[in-house]
C-alpha cells in the first residue's frame, strides 16, 4: 500500500514540480546590455529628416557624456554626465539647472505614485504631469 501510494504521488507531484518552473520564469529581456531607447518614430514629425538628425545629435551627446564619466559611479557620475551634457550649451549653468528641476519632478513623481502599477500608475503620473503645469 505504502509502496502504491508512493509511486502515485511520485507520478502526481514530478510534473508539477517541473511545470511549476516554467510558470514563473521571465521573459528575456529583448536587448540585453543594450540600452533601451524611446520609440519616437520621426516618419510622423513634420520634418523627417530635421528629426533624424536631432536625435542622431542628442545620441552623439550622450555617447560622448557617458564616455567621458565612465568608471564613476552614484551621485559623482550624475554630476558628470549633468555637466558634460550641458558642457556645450551657450549657458551651462541654466542647463545644469533645468536638469536638477526635472530630476527633483521625477522624484516627486515618484514618491506621489509609489506602490501603484499598470494603469493606475500610468494614469498618476499623467496626473503629476499635469499637475507641473
């Protein structure tokens, strides 16, 4: 009997225990080590090609801030990036200004939305959004 009811729940418990695996594995990421761009579709822009040609200068700017703050990390790597982004400006105190505003919005954001996920995130941070203005 003992041997019976093993077997039994041998049988029952093996494939649940392998599907069970299955079920809560995640997705791989579809780019990994790659960072993850903004999909702005510039065929939609009034101007295509000025489009493209912006872009390909803000990812040239921002290649060219992350090279020169690599190897520093935390608040020193922010600090870097903010001014070799605004390195270039006609007046990089103002852009290094406008940034900090812009962080401390999303941090506000944030701490307004904490805890909530899918569209009831999505709908308060359009919110916050909306309450900037």
């Amino acid at each position: 009997m003992k041997l019976a009811l093993t077997i039994l729940t041998a049988t029952l418990v093996a494939p649940l225990l392998a599907t069970s695996a299955s079920v809560y594995a995640q997705a791989p990421k579809a780019e990994t080590g790659k960072a993850q761009t903004r999909h702005f579709d510039c065929s939609k822009a009034k101007d295509p090609k000025a489009c493209e040609e912006r872009l390909a200068k803000l990812r040239e700017r921002r290649e060219k801030a992350r090279k020169a703050c690599e190897g520093k990390a935390g608040a020193e790597h922010r600090e870097c990036m903010e001014k070799s982004w605004c390195a270039d400006e006609k007046d990089p105190a103002k852009c290094e200004a406008n940034l900090k505003a812009r962080a401390e919005q999303r941090e506000k954001i944030r701490a307004a939305c904490k805890g909530k996920t899918g569209e009831e995130l999505k709908s308060c941070i359009r919110e916050q959004h909306g309450a900037k203005k």
